[in-house]
C-alpha cells in the first residue's frame, strides 16, 4: 500500500478540543502552550499552539477557556501543496479554507486557514 502524501490529517482533528489534537500531534513547540492566570483575567480568549513535523507547521489557535479550536493554519506559498498537506478538499461540508494573503503582494498566500464549521 502507499504510503499517505499528507503530513498533517487535518480533518481527523475537527471536533476535537486542544487536549486531544495535543494527544495525537504531542507537544506544542511554543514555550507557552497556555496562557497565564493574568492574561487569561486581561481576556486572552485565543491562543495559539504550533506543531511541527517533517519541516512543517500547523498553529492551532483555541479558546483557553472552553478548550475549544478556533482554527488551524499551515503557511506556505502554494495551495495546492498545502491542501495535500492537510489531507484537505477544497469544498468540504466540515470545514472552510480561506486563504491568507501575503500584506506586500496581495496576489501571493502566505498560508490557508482551515475553519471548523461545527
């Protein structure tokens, strides 16, 4: 059998809260995987976890409070590589992607989002 092309099985992780996607993908390589006690009083609401495997990135953003993900970001330059590195479709019923513009060249990506829509 071959081997899988994607790097990261992005729609394996919809529905889970931060804990679980920790559980499968391991440890966040932020040094502050969670915010402290005062930035969650001053209204941290999102919170960002990277994880990194075979030289490539996934943030997971999540509310702090609910555990719940907000969404997930892979950067790069080409969609079409990126959407092979999630394991995405481009129209999914479970999921939006949209597609994060570079702030110099508009015309360019700098990475796709992947919003749950559960």
């Amino acid at each position: 059998p071959q081997a899988p092309r994607y790097t990261y099985d992005i729609p394996a992780l919809l529905g889970k809260n931060i804990d679980a996607v920790r559980q499968i993908l391991g440890t966040p390589s932020d040094s502050d995987s969670e915010p402290t006690p005062q930035q969650i009083r001053l209204g941290a609401d999102q919170w960002p976890n990277s994880f990194e495997k075979d030289d490539r990135e996934l943030l997971v953003t999540f509310n702090p409070s609910t555990r719940k993900i907000i969404d997930f970001f892979l950067s790069g330059a080409d969609k079409s590589t990126l959407l092979e590195v999630g394991n995405l479709k481009e129209s999914e019923s479970k999921y939006t992607i949209e597609e994060v513009k570079q702030f110099k060249n508009p015309s360019a990506i700098t990475g796709i989002k992947i919003i749950p829509r559960l």
